[in-house]
C-alpha cells in the first residue's frame, strides 16, 4: 500500500487529447529525477537512474512509423500502462487508502523520491480536483494556447474524421467555447487563458465586478486550486526549437531537476516534431 498520500512527487498533467502532453512527460522522463508512464522503464530506472540512454531509448520507442501514425496511442505510454488501470477508477481507493495493483511501485519511487505523471484531460477542473482528493501535494502542468498544434494533430491521428471539434476535447478551456459562454463583462480570452483561468488572478489585472467573477466562477474552478502550477504555451513553443528548449529548461528547474540536457531533448523534439510538421 502506499504510505504517503501527501507526497509532491506526483506531477498532473492537464491538457486536452491530441494537444502534446504526453509530450511533455516523454522530456521530463529524460531526467534522472523522473520516470516514464510505463511500468517496465518506471521499474528498471527507479534501480538505474542515470541510464540515460535507456531513457532515450524508451521514449523514441514511443514514436510511430509514419504508415502507422493514425495507431499513435497503441505506441505510446499512458496511465493505463504505468497505474495498471483507470486513474479515475482508482482515485476513489486512492483517497479512502485503499490498495490497487501498482501501489508498490508508486510506493518505490515516492521513497526513492522520483517524479511520476499522471494525465488529467483539459475540459473542467473538476478532473484536477478529484486527482487532488487523493493527492493533495500533487504539481500541476497545464498546457495552453495549443490550436494551431492540436488542429494538426487531431487530422494526423484521426484520418477517418474530417471536421474536427476542439470543443470536444478542451471542453470549457478554449476559446471558441469561452467565447460561446461568455457575457459582455467577462475578460478578455488571451488575459483569462495567462492567468490559468482563474479568475481571482484575472481580477488583478482588469476590474471585473463581484457578479461577473461569480458567474464565471460556475464554469471556471481553477480559483480553488492552490498547487504549484506550471503554464506551457504550445503554440509559441513547440514549433519554435529555441523557445521550446528555454521553456522545457525553465520546467525542470521549476521541478527542481538538476540534470536538463539539451541534446537529449534535441534529439527526442526533432524526431517528435518532424512526425508533425515537415520543416522541423
């Protein structure tokens, strides 16, 4: 069973399918100070950290051939593969300290004090929230500003879908939606999206009247959540290497990571990104 719910080692990735978070695990998963969401590597590099190039290795063997791009998620890790099952069907044990199958390699790497993930698909907080129930010290990572990325890989690994909906996917945390719901008063979509819609971060910026902060309060929680959190911009990063590297080095320094090694991302982000755009 796992002894220490109010661990920090557990980071939420919260981002809509298709928007690159797994992305951003894979990086992370290139330091010593984390593991991948796979239970084979997870077991192995919680007795060999520092085997960095089975690191690499691992992740690269995520990425697809180009015939077989529309089978992504066969390739790729996920909470499936590394929690034995459904997160949101074993956060209800999780919270009243019941135990599930992975519970003693969770428990290995909490004590050999590793970072593992778990992904939390962008659409409502509520989804952070039930995560925090269990794991209350959990790091948030939110992924934001990520159409002109998402548009591309939605067509990519959804051949057989011709009008994709973002809406579907990002639920509330986009902007065609906020603008469907928004009033005449609400903010405006790009200051709302800096301040990890919160619109108690918002309201430091721009006069906003306490009805109108309430209003949107029933479709925006994120005021509730005091963790740690870390914005990352896709669109402005993930097509522009120099900008990705900056903004990656920043994350592991906000995690704590000592180990950032830019030609190990280099060599992960140019394989990842030519999958998705050509002049990469």
């Amino acid at each position: 069973m796992i002894s220490n719910f109010q661990t920090d080692n557990l980071i939420l990735v919260y981002f809509p399918p298709f928007a690159g978070g797994k992305f951003i695990m894979n990086c992370l998963s290139l330091s010593r100070r984390a593991v991948p969401q796979d239970t084979q590597s997870a077991r192995y590099l919680a007795d060999h950290p520092t085997d960095y190039h089975y690191r690499l290795r691992a992740i690269l063997n995520t990425l697809p051939p180009t015939d077989q791009f529309a089978q992504w998620r066969a390739w790729e890790f996920g909470d499936k593969e590394f929690y034995g099952g459904l997160v949101d069907n074993l956060l209800p044990c999780w919270k009243n300290n019941q135990p599930t199958a992975g519970d003693d390699l969770i428990q290995e790497l909490i004590e050999k004090n590793l970072s593992f993930f778990m992904t939390r698909h962008g659409g409502t907080a509520d989804l952070v929230h039930q995560a925090l129930e269990a794991w209350p010290n959990a790091k948030i990572i939110m992924l934001t500003n990520y159409n002109k990325f998402w548009n591309i890989a939605f067509n990519l690994k959804n051949k057989n879908q011709t009008t994709p909906n973002i809406i579907d996917h990002a639920g509330n945390d986009c902007e065609s939606k906020y603008n469907s719901i928004k009033g005449n008063e609400w903010p405006d979509w790009n200051l709302f999206e800096k301040c990890n819609y919160d619109i108690d971060k918002t309201a430091q910026y721009v006069t906003i009247q306490d009805n109108i902060q309430q209003e949107i309060k029933q479709y925006y929680k994120w005021h509730l959540i005091k963790n740690p959190i870390f914005c990352f911009d896709v669109d402005n990063t993930y097509f522009f290497k120099k900008e990705f590297f900056k903004k990656m080095k920043e994350l592991y320094i906000w995690l704590g990571y000592e180990d950032y090694n830019q030609d190990l991302v280099e060599e992960y982000y140019s394989k990842y990104m030519s999958l998705h755009v050509n002049t990469i």
